[in-house]
C-alpha cells in the first residue's frame, strides 16, 4: 500500500510537466509539503517529447535535468506517478482528491538494467513516440524518465512473458502481485497542472491525416528528428521512407476554426518556425520549407526568430488557409489546394510531407474538476473566475510556451502557499 502523509497544510500538484514540477518545487523550496501526481510512468509532460526547443533551440534535457536535481534533493516533495487525481471535492483548506494509483509491477530496487525488457518478446504501441513505432512491453519510458525505474505493461500481466521479466531480475524488483490503489488524499490547497493535449487531427477531414501517410502533425515531427525516436533522427517520410527535402506547414490546424478550436493556440507559430529550422539543418540547400498561414503569431521576444526565418531564402510563406489536400497515389505526394491571398492565384502544390501545425487543447476539461473551479470556452481554467484554492498552472490555463508556464505555475504556487499558510495561522 502507498503510504502518503498528507494534511490541510500540505500543497497538491497534479501533472507532472514542467509547470507541475515548477509549481511543486517553488512551494517546497518555501518549505511547504507537497505531493505531486503524474498520471505518466514518468516526469517531464509533453516538454520531455521536444527535440529542441524555441527560442534558444537547445534541447529540454537542459531545462529538466535542473529541475529534476532540485527535486531529488528535496524531502518535502512527494512523488507518485502513474496516478491520476479525478474530481476534487471541497473548499479552500479542506480539499479531499481521489487519486487512483495504477500499479507498475516494479519496485523502487530497480537499476533500470533492461535485463526485463531484453528478456520478454511482446510489444506495445510506445506512447512516449506518439504510437508511431513499438516498444518492449517491459520498459524505461525514455532514457531521462524520473524515476528512472522500468514499467511492466498491464497486457503482459498473466502471460509467460511476465514470467520471463520476473525470471531475468537480479535485484527482486519486479512484483507482479501489485494492484491498482485509490488514496483520498485531504489538502489545503491544489495546483492543477494537467497541461495540454494535441487536437485530433482525423476530425479535420478535409486535410486527410487519417488517409494519408505523409500528413503528419507537428508533435509527431518532433520525436522524429530525435536520434531516439521512431526514425533515429533521420528526417523520412512513413509512406516510402524518401528523405523528406520538400517539406509544408499548415499553420492552425484546428485552430481559430468554429468546426473545431475557436481559440488560437499561440505555440504553432512559433513551432512551425522552429521545426523549419530542423529541415533546412538536415538537408541545407537541397531542402525547401513552405509555410501556409493565415497570420503569424510570435509575439514578444520570438519576433527575432520569425524575421531570422523569415530572411532564409528557402523557407516560403504562402498567405493561405489550405482548402484541401489530396494525394498523388503512384508517388505518395501530398498536394496542397487553395488561393494565395496575396494575389489571388489558385495552387496546387506537391510536396514530399505535410506537417499539421496541430492546435492544443487543454488535457482535461476544467468543467470536470469540480470544487468550484470555472472553465472558459475552450475548458481552460478561468482563473479570473475560479474563487477555489485550486490554481490552474501552465497549459491548463491556456495554450502557453514553456517560459510562460514556468512563470504561471510559479505564480499559482504562490497562491497555495498563502492558503496553507492561513489554514497554519488558523491552527495555530
Ligand atoms: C508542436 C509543439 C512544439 C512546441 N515547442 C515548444 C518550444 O520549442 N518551446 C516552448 O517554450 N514551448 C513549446 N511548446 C509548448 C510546450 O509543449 C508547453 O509550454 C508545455 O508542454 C507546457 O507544460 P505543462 O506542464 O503546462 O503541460 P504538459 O507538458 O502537458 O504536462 C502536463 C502533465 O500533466 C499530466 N496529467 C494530465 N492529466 C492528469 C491527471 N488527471 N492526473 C495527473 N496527471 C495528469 C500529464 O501526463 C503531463 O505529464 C510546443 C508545443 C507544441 C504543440
Ligand atoms: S526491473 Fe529488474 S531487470 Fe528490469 S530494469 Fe529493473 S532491475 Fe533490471
Ligand atoms: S499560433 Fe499561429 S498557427 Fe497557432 S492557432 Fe495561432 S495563428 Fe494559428
């Protein structure tokens, strides 16, 4: 049984990116307690999943490893992961979250030697490379994964295989008599960092992601560029694995669209303008970046990255919402329909791949949270809205960068603290 101390003056922060673990941090370094719940195997949210990052485009193992090593010097911080907080019921000071803990099958003696997953032969969709090739069934979520403690996936449970992982452990950690738990854990205040989600590409119809295989979306075009994704960093297209020199953003995909996002997602601007940077790296004058939108968003400090990208000859911005895409079957080429708006031409361009600028929605609905927590249009939490002791941070609040969630989450970090810190007055 996991045993968590928790009290009216402990801090619950649920989600485990990179603003669950700012928020986390920033309360505990105040001296505060707190406990914070990763639905994941493994730290780190969808920042983990970048290839580089904007606008210094170094890569987030930078970012995190500072983060993890403030965390495992920290006692007050309380770690559980695979476990996801549903509702929370409540009022500020006395708030009681249903945390369902789901069990890994691996014990904390665990090297992360691999000897389990060598030893078993069934695989499973890797999520870590959004499903887009496989992994042993007996795995480490990626090389930098907090902890860094293998996971048995439920499937193998019961079969030989589970057998096998057990037979292979030199070290007694794998037990596969672990069952899925649910704690109550009673707080006095929430940071609810539960991050984004990308939109699903399939209901944009007319864009054809569910058809064709060289329509891909931006989150998938990170993990392949990373030496450890699903290509090993080489930039192909899935239909033929031709190198991918000829490459189309589709900027607001999903986004700022009454069919499907009414919000804008503020990020794809400047991802496309990144993952262009990735193209023109990889195959230098051989390649050819072709941007549609309707109009870029950098804002702030990123304009110097949209006009350094914007003065490279071979990237093109073609003032368009793309009507349609349709495929040249006997090559694989997707082929890009619209009207250039900046003169009214009709195109129909080729390309080799088609990246889908994808819009981000949040990862959970605020509407769902309960204990008075508001959600705006898009089911972000309103936090101008929200009278609750439950703080929305990074993503769940809106579509953020990272230096923003990190900003945001410091802020609703803040906030918790005054709330436990009155219960502790309260108390005397
Ligand atoms: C294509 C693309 C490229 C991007 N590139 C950049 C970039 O270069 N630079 C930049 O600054 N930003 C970039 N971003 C934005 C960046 O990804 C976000 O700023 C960042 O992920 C926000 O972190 P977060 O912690 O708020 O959310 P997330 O990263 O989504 O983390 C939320 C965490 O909460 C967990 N969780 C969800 N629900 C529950 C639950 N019920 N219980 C427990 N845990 C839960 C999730 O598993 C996850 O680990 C990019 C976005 C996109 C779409
Ligand atoms: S569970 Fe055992 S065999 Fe598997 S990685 Fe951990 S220590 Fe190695
Ligand atoms: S950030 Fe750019 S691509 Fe994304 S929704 Fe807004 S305008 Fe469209």
């Amino acid at each position: 049984m996991t045993a968590v101390v928790a009290t009216n003056q402990t801090i619950l922060v649920v989600g485990g990116g990179i603003s669950g673990m700012t928020a986390a941090l920033e309360a505990a370094e105040c001296g505060k307690d707190v406990v914070l719940v990763e639905k994941n195997p493994s730290l780190g949210g969808r920042v983990s999943q970048l290839y580089k990052y904007f606008p210094k485009l170094c890569h987030p193992t930078c970012g995190l490893e500072i983060n993890l090593r403030r965390l495992r010097g920290n006692k007050r911080i309380r770690v559980l992961t695979l476990a996801e907080v549903g509702a929370i019921s409540g009022k500020p000071g006395d708030y009681t979250a249903t945390v369902k803990i789901k069990p890994r099958y691996v014990n904390e003696n665990c090297t992360a030697c691999g000897d389990c997953g060598n030893a078993v032969s069934a695989e499973i969709p890797n999520a870590f490379n959004y499903n887009l090739n496989k992994t042993k069934a007996a795995y480490l979520p990626h090389p930098m994964a907090y902890p860094q403690r293998f996971v048995l996936d439920p499937s193998i449970i019961g079969t030989p295989d589970a057998e096998k992982a057990k037979a292979a452990c030199k070290v007694d950690a794998i037990d596969l008599n672990m069952k899925e738990e649910v704690l109550n854990l009673k707080v006095g205040a929430v940071v609810w960092a539960t991050g984004w989600k990308p939109y699903d590409a399939a209901k944009i119809q007319p864009y054809g992601y569910d058809r064709y295989p060289n329509v891909i979306t931006s989150v998938e075009f990170e993990r392949m560029l990373d030496q450890r994704g699903p290509t090993g960093g080489k930039l192909i297209r899935p239909s033929d694995g031709k190198e991918a020199k000829n490459v189309a953003f589709i900027q607001c995909a999903g986004s700022r669209d009454r069919n499907h996002l009414k919000h804008c997602s503020r990020i794809c601007c400047m991802a496309s303008l990144k993952q262009s940077t990735y193209v023109r790296e990889k195959f230098g004058d051989d390649s050819q970046v072709s941007i549609y939108y309707i109009d870029i968003r950098a804002i702030d400090r990123f304009e110097d990255f949209y006009k350094k990208v914007q003065a490279d000859p071979k990237v093109k911005f073609i003032k368009s919402k793309v009507a349609n895409i349709t495929q040249d079957n006997a090559s694989g080429d997707p082929i890009l329909h619209g009207v250039d708006t900046e003169g009214y031409h009709r195109y129909d361009n080729r390309h080799d791949l088609v990246v889908l600028a994808i819009g981000m929605e949040p990862s959970v609905d605020a509407k769902s949270i309960g204990a008075g927590v508001a959600a705006d249009a898009s089911g972000f939490i309103d936090i101008n809205a929200t009278e609750a002791a439950v703080f929305g941070a990074g993503c769940a609040s809106n579509a953020l960068d990272v230096n923003r969630s990190v900003q945001n989450a410091t802020a609703a970090a803040l906030r918790a603290i005054q709330v436990v810190n009155r219960v502790a007055r309260a108390e005397g």
